[in-house]
C-alpha cells in the first residue's frame, strides 16, 4: 500500500467510526433535529413583524430567517466537539488511537468531517422544516447549497476550536463555560433575526468581523433573486481560511497534548 | 503522515527488546512522576514493574509506547528509538493501557476490526484474525454487542485482544487486573501465562500487586518514586532477605529506637532490624523460634508488644527493604489506598 492510500484509507476508517457513533446516538439525532424546530417556531413567530421594518429583502420573515437558524443551528452543535473529544480523552480512547501507527491528522480530520456530515443533513432538515412552514428560497438550489457549504465551514472552525480546547483545558466546565458565554453574543451580534438595516451601527461594525455572521451573509447572498456573488466569495474565503487555521490548530494540540499525558 | 513500510526490521538478535535509559518526567504543577527510570527487558521474557500508586509505572509505559516524551533520557523499543522514530515503535508494539481504550459504542469485534485496519490489515487477513481473537478471548458471543454492556473481565480481555491485532514484537500491559474480581484475575493471569509462552512475544507488565508480579513476571523492577529500586527474579529479590520476616507491633512509639535496635540486633539470629513508629520488622533465622527471644529483648528494652507475626519473605518486604517503606505506606502516601494490596503481599 502506498502512504497516500494508506493516508486516505486511514482518514476513512476514522471517520465512519466517528458517524457510527452518531447513528447509534438516536437521542442525539433527535435533538440536533428537534432543536431547530423549535427555533424556527419560536423565532419565526416571535420576530413575525420586523419584517416590516423594511431591509429584509422579502416580505416574509420566515424566508429570511431560515438561513439564520441553519447557521446558528450549526454553530450551536458544533461547540460541543471538545466534549466528544474529552469523553475519548478521559476513556482512553485516544490514547489507544495515539500509540497505533495512525496519523494525527486523520484523528482530526475524522472529527472534521464527522462533523460536517451532521452539520450538512441538519442544515438539510432545516431548509425542509423552512419550505414546509411557507419559506420561499428565490435562489434555488444553487443558493441553498452555498448555504449548507458555509455552514459546515463554520461548523469545521467552531467544532475544531472546541476540540482544541477539550483536549487542552480537559475540563468540561471550561467548555460549558465558554459556550454558554459565546452563543448568544456571537448570534445576536449577527445578522440572524434582524436585517442589518435594523441594527445599531456599531452592533453592525462587530457583526462584520463576526464568522458568524459571515456564514449568514454567504448563505443569504447566495439564496437572493439576484446574488451577489462577490460578497460570497469573499465571506466564503475568509471561512475558508478560518476553517484552515482552526483544524490545523487543533491538529498542533496533539503536541501539548502529548505534553500533559 | 507516516511510512506504512520499513518498520518492520526485527529486532536485533540478542539485543534487548526494551531498553530504558535514565528516563525523567516532570509534570505541570512540578510533580515528578520519573527520576531517572532505567530498565531493560530482555526479548522474549516477562518483566514486571511492581510498585504502589503513584510510583511511576504508567509513566513509563506512556513514554515506552510513545504516547509521552520525557524531559531527559532515551529510550529503545523493539530495536528502533522511542523519540526519534515513534513511528517503527508503534507498528511493533500492542499497548494496553491502564484504563480501557475501547470505544464503548462499537462492538469488540468493531473495535478489533478498526483496531486491525489501523495497522494495514485487510480482507480475510483481518476477519481471521479478529475471529481467532473473539475466539480466544472467549468473545465470540459478545462480541456482536456494543462494549459499554461488557462487565470489567471481558472490556479487559478485549483490550489485551486490541493489544494482539497486529502480532505484536512487544506487549505492554499497564496493570491488566486493577479492578477485576478474583475470578477474573485468576482468568487474566492464566492468558498472560499464556501469551508468555507465545513464541516471542515480549511482556512489559506493570502491577501493584505483589502476588502478581511474582507469579508472571521472570524479572521484576520494583519501582519507588519514579526509579527501579531494585532488580532481579523474583526468587533472588526474595533469597537476599535471609530468613524470616517478624513483624512486631508495641504498645506506643519506642522511647529510644536505636536503644532497641541495638537490643534485639545483639540477639542470635538476627540480620535486620528496622523500627518505623510502632512497627518493628526484623529479618531473623527460623522465626517461629526467634520470636519468644524477640519479645524477652523488647521487654527488657521496656517496650510492651501489642502484636507479633511471622512471614515468610515476600516481595513487600523486599519492597520494604530496598524503598524503606511499606508497599501499603507508599500507597497510602499518595493517598489511594488499597486495601486488596496488603493481602496479595501478606498471604505467603
Ligand atoms: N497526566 C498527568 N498530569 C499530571 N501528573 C501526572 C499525570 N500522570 C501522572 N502524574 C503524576 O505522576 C506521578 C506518577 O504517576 P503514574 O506514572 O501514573 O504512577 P503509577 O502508574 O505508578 O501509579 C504521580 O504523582 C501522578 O500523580
Ligand atoms: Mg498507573
């Protein structure tokens, strides 16, 4: 076998072990689900009238709230990655998986891309739940693929982070900690329930260098009659980079890991 | 990205199959787990590592298997170096970890499977191996169910199994039988005994109990405050200690300790005196005889005895002997005392 199809099988093996755990996790599949049901009902009834405010480019909220939730969504299952990754720490786990001869970085990339699949199919369910309610997606399937890219990208940046921090702080207070903090202020300060029009100009400031909110406006440019495709480029680029650094971060911990075993 | 080839060279015939060199670890928080550890194992044997809670076992092993670095020192496994190629030492080694490993959502025959692909096995190749494995380790059955269901026996077995995939030169098992009833520990021991005789194969053992070492193991380091004390077979550890061990209790902490140590050393017989508190041990000939002598002595001296006993020398009073404190103390210092621990050592 040569090492790059050694590399790849690796990364393969890795990866449907990782999916085999969700599948076999139904209370978990149910929540990733359920969760932003209720979101998009809570939200889509609460915020109902803004839409009248003006600067939502339609005239039904539902419609500009669907990538909203499909990007929070994302972001709120993917923060907690590290304590997958901790429960493997404390296990043993990984551990066993560091002293065979299988590489790092197919560790990570399992993690990566298990994540991704999850992130994908919830942004699917979301996009259905969304059309089922009455949302309308003008930049049809092309714009709703940009949007489950960018979200599995923020999904990557986030769940690599977490990772990250599961297997330095090993601790899951401190991941419980920084989560609770961050969620709110990291979703609020975007552009998922109100148009950007609406917001303060300084909220508006911080929501432009807020990845979030990148995802958000990648998806929602993407999905409009007309979009702008220089604006998906490059919120799309900035998560793309971010995605790159994040995972090879969280690949660099194996090191402080080692330190601390 | 490693190499999935040129990590098969076979060790050197005659050369070692483990080597330590004046390996030390400090971990954050200024706790040093390894002072200088130095052990060879020589291929084809069992080695045991004995020593309490704390002592600097796992250590050792994490860095054996290349799972830690040490600050200092080198090391050698399976004929390749630990820190420059982990890589050649990994695909010649099975580890079994002090806690389990396996993962408990997937199957023991998954987890042998994936285990196994890890390694470059595939196909039939693979399918044999874990069948011979399930077989083997009596998880034919089980091993169709997910292993969060096992009992602590058989998540053991299974990862004494995961160790085996791939045929491994050298074995490392980190305290196989902390946490198993009797009856699976006897089990355990009969499949280490086993796997001894495999041809081979080497086993690095780490244990805290004393009978344990002593039954499977054909050299033992006893290890102290992360470094081997002492070295050697089981039975020449135990034949240094001449004679018997009598164990002395007296009513209060001894007035004046070398007082009695002068007055029960002058007695014939007697090789060894050590008083610590209360407790008094002195290495004696024919102990059963020496001990009316013994106590006459302490009486003069002034010191009431609350109790004797006599025993045969164990591997605890080796320990005792060459670490200057009980096996159980030493447990007892760091604070996880177990209690199975002065049994195992004090039965023969
Ligand atoms: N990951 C770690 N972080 C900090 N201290 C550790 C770690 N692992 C072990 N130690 C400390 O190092 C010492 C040796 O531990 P260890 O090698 O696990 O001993 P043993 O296996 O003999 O019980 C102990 O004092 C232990 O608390
Ligand atoms: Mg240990």
């Amino acid at each position: 076998m040569n090492t790059m199809t050694e590399s790849l099988a690796q990364n393969w093996f890795m990866t449907q072990r990782q999916l085999k755990v969700i599948v076999r996790q139904p209370a978990y599949l149910v929540m990733m689900l359920v969760q932003p049901a209720i979101w998009l009902f809570l939200f889509g009834n609460l915020f109902k009238k803004v839409v009248e405010l003006g600067g939502f480019g339609t005239t039904t909220y539902l419609d500009y709230l669907v990538p909203g939730i499909v990007v929070m969504s994302a972001l709120s299952s993917s923060m907690w990655a590290g304590m997958g990754t901790l429960e493997e720490i404390e296990r043993g786990t990984l551990n066993r998986f560091l002293t065979t001869p299988v590489s790092r970085g197919a560790l990570m990339n399992a993690n990566v891309v298990q994540n991704g699949v999850s992130t994908a199919l919830q942004s699917v369910i979301i996009v259905l739940l969304g059309k089922l309610g009455g949302a309308d997606y003008p930049g049809g399937i092309t714009g709703l693929v940009v949007l489950i890219l960018a979200s599995v990208l923020l999904g990557a940046i986030f769940g690599a982070l977490s990772n990250a921090m599961g297997m330095l702080v090993r601790q899951r207070e401190s991941i419980i900690g920084v989560n609770t903090f961050l969620m709110l202020p990291l979703t609020f300060l975007s552009t998922a329930f109100m148009a950007p029009a609406q917001m303060p100009g300084w909220m508006q400031s911080i929501a432009d260098w807020n990845p979030v909110n990148w995802a958000m406006v990648v998806g929602r440019s993407a999905m409009a009659d007309n979009p702008d495709w220089g604006l998906v480029l490059s919120r799309g680029g900035g998560l793309l980079v971010l995605t790159v650094v994040a995972v090879w971060l969280s690949t660099r911990t194996f090191r402080s890991y080692q330190k601390s075993v | 990205m490693q190499s999935s080839q040129g990590s098969a060279l076979p060790a050197r015939a005659g050369a070692p199959a483990v080597q330590a060199h004046e390996l030390t670890k400090t971990y954050p928080g200024d706790v040093t787990a390894l002072s200088g550890m130095s052990l060879t194992v020589e291929a084809g044997t069992v080695f045991g590592l004995l020593g309490p809670n704390g002592a600097g076992k796992s250590t050792t092993v994490k860095i054996l298997t290349t799972l830690a670095r040490p600050d200092s020192g080198s090391a050698t496994v399976a004929g390749h170096d630990a820190l420059r190629h982990p890589d050649r030492v990994r695909r010649a080694i099975g580890v079994v970890a002090q806690k389990s490993g396996a993962d408990p959502m997937a199957t023991g025959r998954e987890n042998l499977q994936l285990q196994g692909r890890l390694y470059g096995l595939r196909g039939t190749d693979l399918t044999r191996r874990v069948d011979e494995l399930l077989e083997r380790f009596d998880l034919a059955e089980a091993g169709k169910r997910q292993v969060k269901g096992y009992s602590g026996g058989m998540q053991r077995r299974l990862d004494v199994a995961l160790g085996l995939v791939h045929r491994p030169e050298v074995l490392f098992l980190d305290e196989p039988t902390t946490g198993l009833d009797p009856e699976a520990r006897t089990a355990m021991w009969d499949e280490i005994a086993r796997l001894a005789g495999d041809e081979g194969l080497t086993i690095l053992l780490t244990t805290h109990y004393l009978e344990e070492a002593d039954r499977l193991a054909e050299r033992i380091a006893i290890v102290d405050r992360g470094r081997v004390v002492v070295e050697g077979t089981p039975d020449a550890l135990k034949g240094e200690l001449r004679g018997d061990a009598v164990h002395l209790e007296l009513r209060a902490q001894a007035q004046d300790a070398d007082v009695l140590r002068a007055a029960l050393a002058a007695l014939p017989g007697v090789h060894e005196v050590l008083i610590d508190g209360r407790r008094i041990s002195v290495r004696t000939e024919d102990g059963a005889a020496a001990v009316p002598a013994l106590l006459a002595a302490l009486e003069r001296a002034g010191a009431a005895v609350a109790a004797a006993t006599v025993a045969r020398p164990s591997l605890d009073d080796v320990y005792l002997r060459y670490a200057g404190r009980r096996f159980s103390e030493a447990e007892a210092a760091h604070d996880t005392p177990h209690a199975e621990l002065v049994t195992a050592g004090g039965a023969r």
